[in-house]
C-alpha cells in the first residue's frame, strides 16, 4: 500500500494535502473535522492587518461619538483601545490546542514593523509555522519594481533572525521576473513557496455603475500558471514548493506532485464538496499510486520537472506553436461549429 507521508518545512505531514487559509478552520469544530477528513495540515485563516486597523478607525470613529459630552462622561470612562491582533491569536491557540495535525498561521501586514511584531505574537502562540502573504498593490507610479522586492527581501532577512520556525512566502506571479524574485527570497532564508496567491480582482455592475465586491472561489485549471513555476524551480532553489490555487482532482494533484510540489493547498474544491472530499481524495491518489507502482511520493516527485526533462522546452513555452505552424491541421480536428 502506498505511503503518503511527507516532509514540508520540518514538519512531518501524513499526506500532501494542505487546507489553505478559510474560515473553514476558523473554528475547533471545523478544525477537527479537515482533520477527520484527513488533511495532513491546515493554514489558519489570514490575520490582516488592513482589516485591524480598519476595525480600530471604526472603534475610535464610535468612541469619538461620545467625546466631551459632558465633562462626567470624560473622567468617568477610561481610554479604550482595540486589542489589534489578539481575539485572532486567541482563537488560533484554541484551534492548536484541540488538534493533532500541524497548524500554520497566515498573515497579511502593510508596514515593516508591523510584519516582526504579529509574526512573533504567532511564534508565540506556538503555531507549527507561518505563511506570509507578499502582496501589495502598487499605488506608486515612481515606485521602482527592485524597490518593491528589496522591501521584501528586506522582511524576510530580519524574520530568518528573529523567529525559530520556519515560513512559508505565498506570491502572486505579478514580478517583472518571478523566478529572480524566488530565487533571492530564498537565498534571503525562506522554508518555501506557495504558488500562487488568489487575489480579489474588481468588478462592475453596470446597471446599477456601481463595484461589487464578490467571494469568488478558483476555478478547476487555475493551478496552471503555479504548475509551470514549480516545474521550473524545482531542485533549483533550497526552499520546498507548494503547489495552491484552483487545485480540486486528485490528477490535479499528482500533477503539481509530478511537476515538483512537494505540497499542495486546497480550498474552493472543499468548500464546494465538504471537508470529506479530501479523503476522497486521498484514496485515489493511494489507488493511483498503487497501479503506478509507486510506493512513497518521493519517487514519482519531479520526476516532470524541468531539471529532470533536460531537454524539454515545455516550462519555457508561451505560444503554441502547432498552431502557429500546422493551423490547417487544428482547424481540422476542431472545426468551428
């Protein structure tokens, strides 16, 4: 029977599987139960630090409402203060405490200081490892592409000296050159990548001229922009990947494994089909594995990636070139109706 366990950061994992962060962790309950259904570990749902300090704006906005009345109503009440990251890390260490499988906490900051305080506060709250979100929009027209990754690279130099744990870096693929930024990340001490980030794009209801602001879940097919990079840096850099963003078969998973993953994230394909279907999951990659003749993932893990294909041009391919050359031929197999 096949073996499924892994190794990802330091931390041994029963499978490849990795709920990504949601709210479908949020809670001991919805913990327990990706961990029945067999996950090997979960990322808690993102601490953001925009909506903190949303939250205090709002809360000051509401105390202001009140200020200098009266003068009873100054000396009587004490200043307040919003707990900023607190209620979040307490809920955290609650998920920890009441499951067995490792637990990575998400975090999202905005300034510098901001990303060394809240990842020691989840250092602390003994999490098994962190995930840092580097995405941010750029709003500066004069704000140079290598000064946006500096800032960056700059982050994970100090995190590597302060924190004992190891982080995860989830990109976005939008770099003048992903695979320069990857490999400094690395070199800057980074444990690995999640590629890549899904992230909320704007959209118009022009009946009403007005944005709309959806939840939209991934798309089967949306892994293959990742797929080409994981394919393309592994045994390239010292850091492990992790394959994320609209993975929902298990074939979508042997492929990132194929490709070099050495991890994947889940989350639309759950929320669509239940916590259960991991093990749905599960079992056909075991089954899959088993008429391959593979005993443990290790032997089939990059064995499609560009360092083991050598003389494959496939990563490197952005038109295709049947087309370009036979179009008759295309046409032909696939008349237009």
């Amino acid at each position: 029977m096949a073996n499924l366990n892994v190794e990802f950061m330091g931390l041994k994992l029963r499978n490849p599987i990795i709920v990504g962060a949601c709210t479908l962790s949020a809670t001991v309950e919805g913990a327990r139960e990706l961990e029945r259904a067999g996950a090997g570990a979960i990322v808690y749902k993102s601490l953001f630090e925009e909506q903190i300090q949303m939250e205090r704006a709002q809360l000051d906005d509401e105390l202001d409402l009140y200020t200098e009345r009266n003068a009873e109503m100054i000396s009587l009440f004490p200043t307040l203060e919003h707990a900023g990251p607190t209620a979040h890390i307490l809920k955290l260490i609650d998920v920890k405490k009441n499951i067995s499988i490792p637990v990575i906490a998400s975090l999202n900051c905005i300034y510098d200081v901001t990303w060394f305080d809240y990842a020691k506060q989840l250092e602390d709250a003994g999490v098994d490892a962190l995930e840092l979100n580097f995405y941010s929009m750029p709003t500066d027209m004069d704000k140079t592409a290598a000064e946006i990754e500096d800032e960056k690279i700059k982050i994970v130099k100090t995190l590597k000296k302060r924190l004992k744990i190891p982080f995860c870096i989830k990109l976005s693929p939008y770099y003048t050159n992903t695979l320069n930024f990857v490999n400094r990340l690395d070199k800057a001490g980074a444990s690995s990548f999640a590629l890549f980030n899904r992230l909320f794009q704007p959209e118009v209801n022009i009946e009403t001229q007005s944005h709309i602001t959806r939840f939209n879940l991934s798309h089967r097919g949306d892994f293959k922009l990742g797929l080409r990079y994981v394919g393309l840096l592994h045994n390239k850099i010292k850091a492990q990947l992790c394959g994320t963003n609209g993975i929902y078969t298990f074939e979508d998973v042997v492929q990132m494994l194929l490709s070099g993953a050495d991890v994947v994230q889940m989350v639309s394909a759950i929320y669509k089909n239940t916590p259960s279907y991991i093990t749905e999951i599960l079992s056909d990659l075991e089954m899959w594995m088993d008429q391959k003749g593979y005993k443990t993932i290790k032997e089939f893990q990059g064995k499609l990636s560009d360092n083991k294909l050598k003389s494959s041009d496939v990563y490197y391919r952005a038109q295709y070139l049947d087309f370009l050359l036979n179009p008759e031929e295309i046409i032909n197999k696939y008349p237009m109706r």
